[in-house]
C-alpha cells in the first residue's frame, strides 16, 4: 500500500538532498554538481515560500541562524 507522503517529510527529504548535495560540490567542484545543488536550494525555497515562511515570521521565531539565541 502506498499511503500519501507527509508534507514535511517530503520538506525534510529536499533539505537532506539539498545538503547532500552541497556537499558534494564543495568536494568535486563540479558544475554539474553545483546546478544540482542550486536546484535543490530554490526547491527548498519555494516549499518555504508555499508555507509562509518569510524572512520576518523566522526573525520572530528565532530562527535566524546568523545569531545566537
């Protein structure tokens, strides 16, 4: 049976492939690899974008990596 995939774990995969991916570049430097990641990172953004999480929502709720809590 193939039950529906939660919308946070479909989040939760992009995020893993998108780092994965990251990371792989930063090892190969590859431009293949590098259009891979950026496309990953725009998905991520766009899922962010879809759930209303802008810029002033994260600042609110603290999750503004750049500064420590």
């Amino acid at each position: 049976m193939n039950t529906p995939m939660n919308p946070y774990h479909e989040f939760l995969r992009i995020v893993y492939r998108m780092r994965a991916a990251q990371i792989k570049f930063f090892e190969s430097k590859s431009a293949s690899d590098l259009r891979l990641a950026k496309s990953l990172e725009k998905q991520v953004d766009e899922w962010l974008k879809r759930c209303g999480f802008e810029a002033s929502q994260i600042k609110q709720m603290r999750l503004d990596l750049g500064k420590p809590n």
